[in-house]
C-alpha cells in the first residue's frame, strides 16, 4: 500500500528537479530524491540511487511512493521505464516534458493499464503542455473551439543542458491541428507578428509547437490549434555560447521573465488567457507539485492518463498559482 503523502522525484539531482524537490519541502509533502547519482543532492534530503536502465533499482526507491514526479529528460527515453515502474508501484506519475511524442505516447499507451491499476498519470505537467492546456480549459473546458491559440514570449532563454541534450534527441515533426487533426507544421514555419501587453509588446513570433498542442488536443475538440514563439529567444538558444541560467533569488531562479497568452474562438465569441511569472523552468515546480498536492487527497478519484486540464478544475487550479506564482488574466474580447 502506498504511502499517503510520500513523493518520489526522479531526476531530482538536475535543474528542474531541484526545483520541484524544493517546492515539495516548502509545502511541508514528504519528498525522496531519486537520481542516477545522488552526491548531487543537497544534505538533509533523503535520496536513493536509480537509473532507468536498473528496474530493480527503481522499484526500490519508489516502493511505498503515492506520486512519482519524473523530471528528467529526454522523455523520449525515460517516461516509459519510470511510468512502468510506477505501475507496479501502484504511483501516481507526473513528468515535465516539453516532447509531443513523449506526452502522445503516454495519452495513448497508458490510459487503460493506469486505469486498471488505480492510478493516475498527467504528462507535461509543468510550464510546456500543462499551463496553456489549464488555460485553454479554462477558456473552453472540455467542450469545442473552432480555433486555439496559443503564444509564449521570453525576454532571454538560458538554456539548461537538459534543453539542449532533448533539443538533439527529439527530431521528431512538430504538430499542429488543422481541420480538426494532428499534422505537422509545413516547414517553413509560419512568421507573424503577436501583440503581448507590457512589456514584451509586438513580438516576431515563428510557429513552434510543444507539449501543449498534445494536451490540449487530448480533450478539447478543436478545429484549429497553432503555438506560437518568440524568435529572439529561440535565436539565444541555438546559439553554442549562450550560457546556462544563473540564480538571482534565494529561490535560485534565473531573471528571465515570460508572457504566455492563449485566444480560444468558437463562433464569434473570443477569450484570451494570459500568463506572466519568471524563469520557465522555476514555474514548473509550483505547477507540477499543486498537481501533486491535490493528488493526494482523499477527494482526488480521477484515473488512466490525463492533462491537468482534464484532471482539475482548471481556474482553481489557477486562481492557486495566481496566489503567490503567476499573475493570471481571464478575459472576453
């Protein structure tokens, strides 16, 4: 039987996952870091070493686990054996992959194995996939949009060396939806100009999808659904020279800032979401662990493979970020 509030982080030791095992703390829910090497991790935490190449190992260090947060990637590699592990572990499992296929590949495998064996599992649980798609729900819910937008500014993008090892590993198309499918997105890719509110402004933005297009289309019938960004910061990270974020809090974040709007149209009736907070990849930690904590709970019955949208209330979910996390703007136009 699984523990009632025990959290297992694997990829604890990196970027991400450092965040997250901190957000876990801050929150007072038992946390145990797993890693391929745990010297990585700080003192005073516990922590087990596990690779997703040793299944024993992983089964030992999530025994007893309710929740498994998997915050290592790429996930083309790792959401498969840590998802496994995470059924025989009877866990909850949550990831923050950016990689459609990734996400794709546990909608459509999972759902009835995690279904089957009690649990529940939400890829692209973080700042790619989960927060356009509680956005867009919150928007829509999970009925139909003839059309969903989607657009994401950055002032800098440092990347992490996680960004760039999935960058050269996921060569996989990028999608879009069209006439109410998955297709890939004719290369070249679409260049328009997108008109954020202060301070990002008029932006050039280039047709660059993530996780999000795979969440959102999961349980929202849209006609249309096309992802946005911002060519500047995609410009930093392709450059070799640009360097890994730098902390410049106590809470380790870098100063990069992001604007994130979704426009969902359906009819003549158009909303728009907006969200403004910093560093990417701090904000995955309060997302995914809210996640995590409203798991936990006796009330929470949802199974089988979900988005967060599908799986929580989406503006509770958000008013709760919008607490102390992100600035958050629902509006008719």
């Amino acid at each position: 039987m699984a523990h009632k509030n025990l959290v297992a982080v694997y990829g604890a030791a990196g970027h991400t996952g450092t965040f997250v095992v901190n957000e876990l703390r801050r929150r007072g829910i038992a946390v145990l870091a797993v890693a391929r090497d745990i010297s990585r991790i700080a003192e005073g935490i516990p922590a087990v070493a596990a690779g997703i190449d040793n299944p024993a190992a992983l089964d030992a260090a999530f025994a007893g686990c309710a929740i498994v947060i998997n915050c290592a990637g790429p996930f083309l590699d790792t959401a498969a054996p840590i998802v496994e592990a995470a059924l025989r572990a009877k866990a909850s499992y949550l990831d923050v992959t950016a990689e459609q296929p990734a996400a794709r590949a546990l909608f459509d495998g999972y759902h009835e194995r995690a279904r089957e064996v009690g649990i529940a599992i939400i890829p692209a649980a973080g700042f790619y996939g989960g927060l356009a798609d509680l956005m867009a729900s919150a928007l829509v819910g999970d009925g139909h949009a003839d059309e969903i937008t989607t657009a994401v500014a950055l002032d800098h993008w440092w990347p992490t060396e996680g960004t760039r090892i999935t960058g050269e590993r996921n060569k996989s198309p990028r999608m879009m939806v069209e006439q109410g499918h998955l297709t890939p997105i004719a290369l070249p890719a679409q260049e328009i100009d997108w008109t954020f509110a202060q301070p990002f402004n008029t932006q050039r933005m280039v047709e660059l999808s993530f996780s999000e297009v795979t969440t959102i289309s999961h349980h929202i019938a849209v006609d249309s659904l096309h992802s946005y960004f911002s060519l500047g910061p995609l410009e930093e990270v392709r450059s070799a020279t640009t360097p890994e974020p730098a902390a410049v809090d106590a809470d380790g974040r870098s100063a990069q800032r992001f604007m994130m709007e979704v426009v969902a149209r359906t009819g003549t009736e158009t909303r728009r979401a907006r969200a403004t907070g910093q560093d990417i990849y701090a904000i995955s930690a309060p997302i995914i662990v809210e996640a995590a904590a409203r798991m936990l709970q006796p009330s929470f019955q949802q199974r089988g493979a979900l988005s967060l949208g599908q799986a929580f209330e989406p503006k509770a979910f958000l008013d709760a970020l919008a607490s102390s996390h992100l600035a958050i703007q629902l509006a008719s136009e």
